[in-house]
C-alpha cells in the first residue's frame, strides 16, 4: 500500500449495539487498519487518516450524532484539502 494511500481520509462510524457486526469487532478491525496496514490514524485535526467513532445508543443504523460528526469530518476534510 502507498504512503499516499495510508493517509486517505477515512470516517468510520460504528454503533455500540449493532448485532451485526459487533463494536470489538469493529474496533479490531480499526485497529488492523492502522496497526497492521499502516493507515494513519487520525487526529481531531488532521485532514488525513482513519477517524473511528463509536455511538454508544446505536444499532446498525445511523444517529443524528453520527450525521453531525460525519459532516464536522466532511467540512475539515475538504475546506483543507
């Protein structure tokens, strides 16, 4: 994998309670995509990187929290691109 393809962008949102796919799950796989695959984890401020968020009343669906911080991700991403 590139440099450059390590440090996309990446927003990944995860519901605590979602019976599909379980949050330690999702949280080991975040984890192999930094640890292992080498993709930046990103910061709160960084415009690069993978941005894992966990909502702790959420299924497999999406909240309104979600949708706010996904559009929070969406605007420093692109107003700094």
């Amino acid at each position: 994998m590139t440099s450059q393809a390590k440090s996309l962008p990446l927003f990944w949102g995860h519901g605590q309670q979602d019976p599909l796919l379980s949050f330690s799950e999702a949280q080991g796989s975040a984890r192999f995509m930094t640890q292992d695959l080498g993709i930046v984890p990103a910061t709160t401020e960084s415009t690069s990187g993978l941005e894992f968020h966990g909502y702790a009343d959420v299924a497999h669906n999406v909240s309104e929290r979600e949708l706010s911080d996904l559009g929070a991700w969406l605007e420093r991403v692109i107003l700094n691109a």
